[in-house]
C-alpha cells in the first residue's frame, strides 16, 4: 500500500522548475517586444530628426540669390572668367543671352551682372558640398537628399561652367578635394537612379 502511495506524489519541485522557467521565458518576451518597440520609436525619431535637418538645410539654401543664380546656370547664362595672373575667378552673366530671352531679366533682382567665385561658393556649391558632407555624417538619407536637393546636384553637376570652376580652383589650390562631397553625392544620386 505504501508503494502505490509513493507512485501517486507530485514533484513539486520539478514543477516549480518549470513554472519558473515558464515565468522566465514570459518575462524575457516581453522586454524583447519592449526593446523592439523602443528600436521603432528610435527609428521613427531618427527618421523625423533627419527630415526635419534636411527640411532646416533646405530653408537655408533656398535664399532668392540662390535660386536667381541656379536659374542663370541652369538656362546657361553664366560664362565663367579666370584671370590667371591674379589667380581670381568670376561669373558674369551672358547680356546676348539674357537679351534674347528677356524673360529672365524679370527675375533679377538687382543689376548686379558680375558674381566672384566667393559668392558662386557660398551661395551655391559650399551648401550642396555641404549636403554630401551630411550624407556621409549620417545626417541625412540618400532619398532626403535626392527629394530635397537632387534635381539642383545633378542640375549643377553637369554644368560645364561649374565643372571647369571645379577644377581651376582644385588646380588653383593644390587640392583635388575641393568639392569632393559634391562629386561624391552626385555619383550616389545617379547610383540610386540607375536602382530605381
């Protein structure tokens, strides 16, 4: 009689085992769900904190100097002028071709028909240098970068005036990696085309 008495116990301990381990294993699930909601909520603010970086450097390069000289590359009304004795280079804008599309004197807003490299750097290839820069900081995504400043890159980028400035000023200082992140972005921008 003791004999079936003994077959018939519980092992409380072995079910205490499992029960804690069961307890365990609830436990560790929910701070992994826990993490894996913390990692979207980083994702999502990285993402929003970039957007809105690029949205800042957006509104800060979008001056009406900015777009009045884009607007002169683009149409190809800027001819590039090197004086090599002095080392100094300048744009000036083209009046034969400014005459013979007047529209475009009506977006002028000054009379101001010579610009010295400084300005054609600070206002337009220092910020989109600049852009490449943030790229590869991490700072901003291939696609902000394309939505926000794509089009004026590639634009720019293949404009002869700004190509032969490139490289008399890389020439001119010794240094090929002047605008180098421009170029840089550029490539990525035409890599991500060629994905799409």
């Amino acid at each position: 009689m003791s004999n079936a008495t003994s077959t018939c116990s519980i092992d409380w301990a072995a079910i205490g085992a499992l029960l804690g381990a069961a307890a365990t294993f609830i436990v560790a699930w929910i701070a992994w769900k826990q993490l894996d909601n913390l990692n979207m909520t980083y994702k999502q603010i990285n993402k929003t904190s970039k957007a809105d970086f690029a949205h800042r450097c957006n509104t800060d390069f979008f001056t009406p100097k900015a777009s009045e000289l884009f607007m002169l590359f683009e149409n190809d009304m800027m001819v590039l002028h090197i004086l090599d004795d002095i080392d100094f280079a300048y744009f000036e804008i083209d009046k034969t071709k400014l005459d013979m599309h007047p529209i475009f004197a009506g977006f002028i807003n000054n009379c101001k028909h010579l610009y010295s490299a400084y300005e054609i750097d600070d206002i337009l290839l220092g910020p989109l240098d600049n852009v490449g820069s943030y790229f590869y900081e991490e700072l901003m995504d291939i696609e902000l970068v394309d939505n926000f400043f794509g089009y004026y890159i590639k634009k720019l980028h293949a404009n002869k005036k700004i190509e032969a400035y490139i490289k008399w000023i890389q020439s001119s200082l010794g240094d090929e990696k002047v605008y180098d992140k421009f170029d840089a972005i550029y490539a990525e921008l035409i890599i991500r085309k060629e994905k799409a």
